[in-house]
C-alpha cells in the first residue's frame, strides 16, 4: 500500500497471510492490520477471496461476558487466489513478513508455493530475508516447514540465513460461526478479547516488527507446551467431561457449569501444570502457570462468545494423537513421575465424546472414528495415540489407562 501526504510517499510495511480462516483474519491479519501494515490473504477459497477484495473490510466482533459487543472495521485488505502460483509468490517475493493458518493437513499444499515465492525473492533481492510466522498451534509444524522447504529450494539455496521460521503460541479463542449470522455478513467473525501473540525471539532473521501485541519469548517451546498442555487440554477437558456430564448441553461456558465439571477441568490442567514446571524450570514458576490456569478458566466461562462443546472437542484423530494435548500431556507428566490420572480420565471421556453441530451432525472424522460403535481403549492407545507398550515412558501411560498403574 502507498500514500502520499505532504509530496512524501510512504510505503506500508506488507504482511502475506496465507490462509484467510478464523485465526487469519480475526488475529493475525486483524493485530497486523490496525498497527497499519498492508495485509494480502491468500485462500484457496475464491468466494471469500471475491468478497474481501469487493468489500475491502471485514469485522470482527469482540465477544466480553456481561458487556457490549465491540465491532472493529479491519482494512483496507486484499486477498489473492492460493491457487494462482505466480501471483501468490510474486506477493511473498515482495513482502516484509509472512504468515501461516491453514491447518497442518493443508501445508504440504501450501509450503511448495511459499518456496517459489522465496525464489523470486531471492532474484530480487538476495540479501533479504523474510521471516514466516507459523500460526499452525501444531508442535511439529516447524519441522515439516523446514523439510518441505529446503528440499523444493534445494541446496544452493541459503535457508539459515534468508528464512526465519518463528514458532508461536496461539491463545486467541475463536468460535464456529452460525449459518445465520454468516447469512447476515459472511465476512463478520466473532472472537474473545485476547490478542497477545506469543512467538519465538530466536527465529527472526530481519528485525523484530514494533507491534501492540506481539510477545517474543525464549525458549518458545516451553510456551508452545503451556498452550498445549494447559490451555488445549483443559478446554478439551472441558468439552469431554461436560458432554459426559450432560450430553445436552450445547455450550463450554453451561458445561463448566455442570456438577463437577470445572474441579475436573481444574484439577487436569494442574497436573500438567505439575510436569511443566520440572520440564522448564526457568521459563516460568508454578505460580504463574496457575494464575495463567485460573485466566484460561475466567475465558471459558465467556458465555457471549457462544463457543460450542462440538467445537472444542471434535477432531478426535488429531487431540488423541501422540503429540497433542492429552496424550502429550501424559507422557510428560510420565517422564517427569508426576501424577497424570484426571487426564486419563480425560482421555476416557473422549472415547464417548459425539457431540453434534448446528445442523444435528458428527463431525466427519469423528463420525468415522465411531463407525464401528465405540472403539476398544487397546486398539485406541496403539493406533490413534501411537503408545508402544516396549518404550518405558509410553507403558506407564498405557498402563494406567489399562487400569494396572498407579499414574
């Protein structure tokens, strides 16, 4: 974006966020946006893409429990199509900062394209490096950016120096949108009020943007587990114990309401909050992840926000996989020899976990997860949690869950 006022011409700082979904728009692009910056979207999707670049604003409404909502107008944007490859590397070539939210299933799609951008880049300006913010709320996606990307650059390519690849911890809750408020603004995304982006200060290759918002911190993956670890896993707590509790209770904010919900929820996020503290001793004091526990528990309880139990507990494949919040918080309660058996009954909880959208439906691939009625634990533990009973760590996990450990 350019402006000119007085005969000087400025140029706005150009953020790319690749994916224009609910974490794209209502935090990245948002927080970029209203520090001035220019931001491109790229999706895949061309109707949102058409109506971002007729309407060039978008809004997002803070949700607040007892209070008003806030309408905040976000642009002037843009939006590009993610399947027109020229035109998306061309954006990347000449942009100041990029980032991801697409979802770790879409990145082996995504992160080919982002590669050409880094060659044009590389053309134009070979001193330039650009920085990636990765806003996946997955532990291995830099990883996976790192090994799509130097394999499609190759090894002429100078990756340490030209790319950061800066990790994050995503707090920012945002919920479904109902088919009636898209009918009214198809654009308009509702969303709490938090809007701290924590990310990792060792990443960065060219300067660190000056924005409200942004916290860099060190080392970045004792703040990715506490995401992980407390916040993922006592909402999901949340979802399972509640939807146990009363199955009919359509909302997070009624299911902490519901008898013994909340101590449930409480007392799993401290057992996390027990190994976290021994895995980073100088990241952060147990005191502060329990008054982080007691912030997390205040959100959730944000009935204004409507965020649904279907919400936060489908995707059963992905939240009782090996690294993500429950199983990866047991086995580091394990390593550690801290008592994990709230999460275990956590995890059992989401064994029976069929909680229906707007439309009285499972979410897919929970459907197919209880195709065949309710899974057996065995089966579960070994081919959806990737536990192997011959490693020390994952056999105490195994074992409790069994019933044969003391956990």
């Amino acid at each position: 974006m350019i402006s000119r006022t007085a005969g000087v011409t400025i140029t706005a700082m150009k953020l790319v966020q690749i994916g224009g979904g609910n974490i794209g728009r209502s935090f990245i692009g948002a927080l970029f946006s209203r520090a001035a910056w220019e931001v491109v979207f790229v999706d895949v999707d061309p109707v949102l893409v058409s109506r971002l670049n007729q309407a060039r604003y978008y809004t997002v409404v803070i949700k607040r429990e007892g209070k008003a909502d806030e309408r905040r107008s976000i642009g002037p944007v843009r939006a590009v199509d993610g399947r027109d490859i020229d035109l998306v590397s061309n954006e990347i070539a000449t942009a100041d900062m990029a980032a991801t939210s697409v979802g770790k299933g879409a990145l082996p799609k995504v992160l080919p394209v982002l590669a050409r951008g880094l060659e044009k880049r590389f053309k134009k300006t070979p001193e330039r490096p650009l920085d990636i913010i990765i806003a996946e709320n997955d532990r291995t996606a830099p990883e996976l950016f790192r090994t799509i990307l130097t394999r499609e650059l190759g090894p002429a390519y100078p990756f340490s120096r030209l790319v950061g690849l800066v990790e994050t911890s995503i707090g920012k809750m945002v919920p479904l949108m109902r088919k009636t408020d898209l009918a009214e603004d198809p654009l308009r995304l509702f969303a709490e009020e938090y809007e701290t982006l924590i990310l990792d200060k060792r990443a960065f290759k060219g300067p660190l943007p000056e924005l409200p918002g942004l916290c860099p911190v060190e080392p970045i993956e004792a703040f990715v587990d506490r995401k992980l670890f407390v916040h993922n896993l006592g909402h999901a707590a949340a979802a399972y114990l509640g939807y146990l509790t009363d199955p009919r209770e359509p909302f997070i904010a009624g299911a902490l309401k519901l008898e013994g919900v909340e101590a449930g929820v409480r007392a799993a996020m401290d057992e996390a909050v027990n190994a976290l503290v021994l895995e980073y001793p100088g990241a952060y004091s147990r005191q502060e992840l329990l008054d982080h526990r007691e912030d997390l528990l205040f959100r959730f309880k944000n009935s204004a926000l409507g965020d649904t139990v279907h919400r936060v507990g489908r995707d059963l494949y992905r939240k009782l996989s090996r690294d993500d919040r429950l199983v990866g918080a047991m086995l580091l309660c394990a390593k550690r020899d801290v008592p994990f058996g709230t999460i275990a009954g956590v995890y059992k909880a989401a064994l029976n976990f069929a909680a229906l959208d707007e439309k009285g439906l499972l979410f897919p691939p929970d459907a197919q997860f209880r195709s065949g009625g309710i899974r057996q634990l065995r089966e579960t533990l070994q081919n959806v949690s990737g536990l192997d009973s011959s490693n020390a760590v994952d056999k105490k996990v195994i074992d409790l869950l069994m019933g044969g450990g003391a956990g």
